[in-house]
C-alpha cells in the first residue's frame, strides 16, 4: 500500500538474522517476489484478517499484507525467524502478529474470527496430519491455500478409480471443493527439495455429500483403505463389527474394493455403522 514504510529487501534480513533453511525443520524458502505475489493473489486475501502457517522469514507474509490482507497473524517457532518477523510487524503495526509457537500444538483455525482464513507453505513433514484436521472443521474455515508437497497434493484431489485416490480424498471430497492452483519447481526454493510443489486452495461446501459422522467416516476410510487390494468385506474387518450386514445396511456389494466408492458410498457406510 502506498503508505506502507519501505522495507528491507528480504534477503537482507535472512542475512542479518543468520536463517539458513533447517532440515530438521522441513524448511525450504521461497524469496522470489513475482512467485510470492502470485501466491498471495491466489489465496484472496483482500479485506480479511488471514493465519499464516509457518511464515519463515516472511517473504509470503510480505506478498500477504501488500494483497490487501487486513491482518497477517503469522505462526512460526524457528527463533531466528520470530526474530525477523517481529521486524516486519514493528514496521508495520496493527497488521502483524507474531504467534511463536509450533502449529501442531496450538489451534491456528482460532486465532482470528471465524471463519478463518488460512494460508501456509506447510512443512512437508507435517502437512498431512495439519491439513486432516483442518479438513474437519468446515464451519470455521472460510477458505485454505496451502503449498504442500506434490504427492500429498495428488492424493487429496485424487477421483475413485485413480491410483492416488484413498483416505484424504475422502475427506477432502465431503465437505470440500479442492482445486490445484498451480505447481511450484524445486528450484523454485532455497534450498530445493527433492520434489515439486503444489499450490491448493480449499473451499468449504454449504452442505456435506452426504450425511455422515466424521469420525466415523474416517474410520471406515482408514479401515477400508488400509488393505486397499482386499474386497471390502475382507478388509472392513477392522471395524469390529459383522461385515456382511454393515454393508447390506450401506447398499454395497462387499466384492467390491475401497477405491471403487464413491464419497457418498462411504458415507452410507459410516451412517450403518452408527446404527450397527
């Protein structure tokens, strides 16, 4: 914005803090500016107050806040680059706050007024389990764009019948519209990891595909999945419960295999189990 103060060019500030990206901390950064602000346009943030999921040194946060975002609050517990964050919000105040802290323990989704905004490079270590959660919570979640690992990308926008299809795009396909924005070269980061990128963004549906309880579709998602090559009443056994029946409850024919059902199918599945 016109009346924002001139900052210190990023890579500056990297130098200035000593941040070299750590493995231990699945860090790889993205400094170019042009790649950032293509980012940022994607997450349509104008207007909103935004969570930022492992911000780094800040180079998104930067493209974030000139996008229009009212308010970055940016989640990262890598010191040195608390330490370069807290350089941005002091030059910008009111805009930017700082939460050091690890995402995996704390609730980001409540850190600004429902429904939240979400957006994030997320570590590829802990990506999965990160967006899993997140998948649950549709009423609080106006939108998310995440980068995430190409892989995990497939997996997530996978459609019955692909070889990617299983557990996360059963979850993401019930409440979510996911849609791949655009991939992201290796040579694209500092350092470049072994794989390419993905850029997601995820909206919530007014309304499920159909009526299930969540825990329980995903225990018939994991159960079913977890010995994908095994017909489903063979490898719904895991369940506990009497498999012939649960699936006659469902309307399936238990010949078939999990990756031939449809979202709704394990709905029927899961909503049987509630009454078995």
């Amino acid at each position: 914005m016109a009346d924002e103060p001139a900052l210190p060019p990023l890579r500056e500030v990297i130098a200035r803090h000593g941040i070299a990206a750590r493995k231990a901390l699945g860090q790889n950064f993205l400094l170019d500016t042009n790649l950032l602000a293509r980012i940022a346009r994607a997450c349509a943030v104008e207007g909103r107050a935004v969570v930022e999921i492992g911000a780094g040194p800040g180079g998104l946060t930067r493209a974030l806040l000139a996008a229009g975002a009212t308010r970055v609050v940016a989640v990262e517990r890598d010191q040195r680059c608390v330490a370069a964050l807290g350089e941005l919000a002091a030059a910008l105040p009111g805009r930017l706050e700082v939460v050091d802290a690890d995402t995996t323990t704390i609730d980001a989704v409540g850190l600004v007024p429902a429904p939240a905004t979400i957006v994030g490079n997320l570590p590829f270590n802990v990506a999965t389990p990160l967006i899993v959660g997140w998948l649950g919570r549709p009423d609080s979640i106006a939108s998310m764009t995440l980068m995430v690992q190409r892989e995990v990308a497939d997996r997530l926008t996978a459609t019955p019948g692909a070889k990617d299809y299983g557990r996360l795009a059963v979850l993401a396909g019930w409440r979510w519209r996911v849609a791949r924005l655009f991939d992201v070269a290796a040579r694209a980061f500092v350092p470049p990891p072994k794989v390419t990128a993905s850029v997601l963004r995820f909206e919530p549906m007014p309304q499920p595909v159909a009526e299930a309880d969540a825990r329980l579709l995903g225990r018939v998602a994991q159960a079913a999945f977890g010995q994908r090559r095994k017909m489903l009443r063979s490898s719904l056994r895991a369940l506990s419960v009497p498999v012939e029946p649960l699936l006659a409850a469902a309307g399936i024919d238990p010949t078939r295999r999990a990756e031939t059902l449809t979202t709704a199918e394990f709905c029927a599945i899961a909503r049987a189990l509630a009454a078995a």
